[in-house]
C-alpha cells in the first residue's frame, strides 16, 4: 500500500485518485476550492455505485473511499510515496506547483504530471531534482480507461521511469511507454490528426458529430467518436492544450477551425456542465445537441 498525493480535484485528478484508492493506495486529494472536492467525493460515490453494482470492484464503494482524505493543501507530499499532479493544462501553474513539491516531498518520491501536452522536461527543470520527474498521463474517464501513457523526460531517470511503469501496471492499466519527450506525446498526437480533419468536416457543414462519431465507432471500432472523446475531457481543456501545440510550433495539429473555441467561450464545456458537442441529461446520458 502506497500514499499517494494527486493534486488537483477536476475530471481526471478525481479519477485517478479513484483508481489509486481501488488498487488499496491510501489517496490524499488535494484542491484549493472546498467545492471542488466535494464534487470529486460525490462523483467517486456515484462512479463506484456503478462499478459495483455491475460486479466490476471487490470491495463496498464506501471502504475504497474510506481510504480518500480531501485537502487543501500540498504539506502531505512529505509523507508521500508518489505524487500525481492533474492541475489545469496551464504551463506557469504546473511549474509553480513542481517547484513547491520538489521542496515538500522526500527526494526519492516520483513527482509525476498527468498534463498531456507540455513536455515533461519543461515541469523537471522547475525543480532541483528532475532525475524524479515523469509524465503519468491518464485517459478519461480514468476509472474506465486501460490506458495511461509512462512518459521519460530529458532527465528522468531509467529507474524512475520503470517505477513508473509498474505502478501503472499495478493500478491494472496498460503503460504506453514514451521515451522521447516531444510536445502531446504518442496518442494525443495520434488523436490531434484525426480531431483536426473531425472539426473541419463538422465546420465545413459537410457531415454532424453525430454521425462522424457513429462512423468512427461503427466503421473504425473506436469505443468514443472524437466528439464524445473531447466532450469527456472537457472543450477548455482541449482549448489550452491547442494554445500550448500553437506556441510550440507543432501547426500540423492544430485544428483549423476555431469552432471548440467558440463553443468553449459559449460555455459549452462537455459533459461536466451538461453541454458540448451534445447535449446531456441530469443524469448525465448523451442526447443530441438541442437548437439554439
């Protein structure tokens, strides 16, 4: 049993603290806004009501969330076997938050970011130690998703990165390991292709999400067209992972429309706010988007 931190309470920080908690981790989750992480204890109830009533975990939801502590701050990274930081996807903050952990937690602590675009040499040079700095990027919704990508920056260390390897893998998820540390790594360079000729076909008015996310799950066996995937992620984040790629100078992925920018400003944030690309029920069940 390891004591994990995992900074940031959103989408994906409460999904990985969910999945450490299944695996038998004792989990502090750390945001600064109390709201949000009594969403992320709500959210986790409701996700393990559902994993449990299909037979799919072994233990009552409320002792995997017994081993979940919410808090407010960063001071438990120094009793911390791992660190996982899943902040918003802005560069400054990360960098901010590695510096401050790189003081906070013991020297052989893995510090890993879930960001999923900015390279992972860039938060490592934040700190005094990047030797201990990985990139651990989960797929969303974690508790669903087999995939997590094992990122080694310039500096990670060999024994790091396979430490990273096998937590991923004790977590019962598939490592995608990445030895080269570019911008948006392996899969979401992979996917930034496929959603820049999705956006311009839907901008173009020549096909509907709908229907191109039907044909990416019916006639290329993806298990979420491309319009679910983002509406999962959430519009602003997939707005400033498109600015990082931008300022990087990585054009051959940037989308060509600035169509997820205005559905983003117009609040449509995906399924978290019940709107995006579709519209979604309280419950949160996908329907299609209504006309405005």
């Amino acid at each position: 049993m390891a004591r994990v931190l995992v900074v940031g309470a959103g989408f994906m920080g409460a999904g990985i603290a969910q999945v450490c908690a299944q695996a038998g981790h004792r989990v502090s989750l750390m945001d600064v806004k109390p709201a949000a992480l009594e969403r992320a204890m709500e959210g986790m109830r409701t996700s393990m009501d559902k994993l449990a009533a299909k037979g799919l975990i072994g233990e009552e939801p409320e002792t995997v969330l017994a081993r979940v502590t919410p808090v407010s701050d960063m001071h438990s990274a120094a009793q911390a076997d791992w660190v996982l930081e899943a902040a918003l996807e802005l560069e400054p903050l990360k960098l901010e938050l590695f510096a401050e952990l790189d003081r906070l937690a013991p020297v052989e602590t893995p510090l890993a970011s879930n960001t999923s675009s900015i390279p992972i040499s860039r938060l490592g040079a934040a700190t005094s130690h990047p030797q201990r700095v990985l990139g651990l990027h989960f797929f969303g919704p974690v508790p669903l998703m087999g995939l997590v990508e094992v990122v080694k920056g310039e500096r990670t260390s060999n024994e790091v990165f396979e430490r990273g390897v096998e937590f991923i893998r004790a977590l019962g998820k598939h490592p995608v390991r990445v030895e080269r540390d570019i911008p948006g790594f392996v899969m979401n360079r992979v996917f930034a292709a496929a959603f820049r000729e999705a956006v311009s076909l839907v901008a173009d008015g020549v096909t509907t999400p709908e229907d191109l996310d039907a044909g990416m799950r019916l006639g290329y066996g993806w298990a979420a067209g491309p319009f679910q995937v983002v509406d999962n992620a959430g519009l602003d984040t997939f707005v400033l992972i498109d600015r990082f790629l931008r300022a990087a100078g990585e054009d051959d992925l940037l989308v060509r429309s600035d169509l997820v920018e205005r559905l983003a400003q117009e609040g449509r944030l995906g399924r978290k706010v019940g709107k995006g690309f579709y519209d979604y029920t309280p419950e949160g069940k996908q329907v299609p988007r209504r006309k405005e």
